[in-house]
C-alpha cells in the first residue's frame, strides 16, 4: 500500500507547487458525497427532491443529464492536517481519486444545475413543467390535425353490390345502361 505522507506528483496539476499536491490539499473530496437519485419527471418528483433541500447540507445538481444529491458532510476520519486517518484501510472508493479527478483543482465543476434551495429547485420545476405541458399540447394538437387531414369519409356498406348509406333508404343504383333504378327497402 502506499504511504499516506508519500508525493502525489503529477506536473500537470502541480503547476508551480513544489512537492506533494496532497500537501495542499484542503481534502474537498473528503468533506462531502453524492448519490444519484431519479431523473424528476413529475411535479411529486420535484417535490420529493425539494424535500431534500430543506434540510442542512444538502445540494441536488445535474451532470451529465443525471441528477445528483449533495450531502456536504465531513468524513469521521479526516485528520486535523487533512490527510486521511484510515489511509491504509480506506474504502475503494476512495482508493479511486486520483490527481486527474481530484477536486483540489477547485473552479467550475461543469454542473449542469446546481440547486442549494427547496426555493430555486420549485421555480426551476414549475417553469420545466409548465415548457413540458405546453409540448405535450402542442404534440396532441399536431397528431390532432394530422387525423383530421387524413380522415376518409365513412365506408358505407355493401350488400350485394348495393351501397346502404345508413339511414335505412338505398340511393339509387346505375343499372349498367346509364339508367338509374331506385330499389325498395324493406322496413321490418
């Protein structure tokens, strides 16, 4: 295993900092953790996440089109120097950061949306819900419109070669010389 105090060198990230990246580091990466959670995609959906934001240190954002609960937290085992007090016994996923995903770098973290209020969560949802009603109408009016542009007349119905228009009389039939035959219709 490596040795927590051992330099973490990489020159791209160090820049002009000498020695250890760790030495430096203010352990951002061990003072929260996010979870993702559901896509919202209903006004009871963006609810349950505006419940989320009403409690302390909590933060919803969006990356990469996948939502995401904050919950800023310090780890039990960070040191007061910011080093790590079980580094040798530390879970995997801490194993993973490396220098190329550490958040020491700070700056824009790409988020999508950041949401730290039940406030700026609601309006966000009440403006999404209301922009996805209003496709959803102007869907149903297109689907709408092209029914009624292709919508045939009625099929009437043929009985021995006779078109029946439903009202119970028959129209007239040509009888092949051009002459037109009304036939009876037998009431019952």
């Amino acid at each position: 295993m490596s040795d927590p105090n051992s330099a973490i060198q990489n020159p791209k990230s160090v820049g002009s900092m000498s020695g250890c990246l760790c030495d430096s580091c203010a352990a951002l990466c061990c003072r929260y953790f996010a979870l993702p959670i559901d896509n919202p995609e209903s006004k009871k959906d963006f609810d349950n996440i505006r419940w989320y934001l009403v409690h302390e240190n909590v933060v919803v954002f969006v990356e990469k089109k996948q939502w995401y609960i904050g919950i800023m937290n310090r780890c039990k085992n960070l040191q007061t120097d910011n080093r790590c007090g079980i580094y040798e016994t530390r879970p995997a996923i801490c194993r993973s950061y490396s220098t190329d995903n550490c958040d020491y770098h700070g700056g824009d973290y790409g988020y999508e949306r950041l949401f730290t209020s039940a406030e700026g969560l609601w309006t966000y949802a009440l403006e999404v819900l209301r922009e996805e009603r209003a496709k959803q109408r102007k869907k149903k009016s297109r689907v709408k419109k092209r029914r009624h542009s292709t919508r045939q007349p009625p099929k009437r119905l043929r009985l021995n070669g006779v078109n029946h228009n439903g009202n119970g009389s028959t129209p007239a039939k040509s009888n092949g010389n051009h002459r037109t035959i009304q036939l009876p219709t037998l009431r019952g």
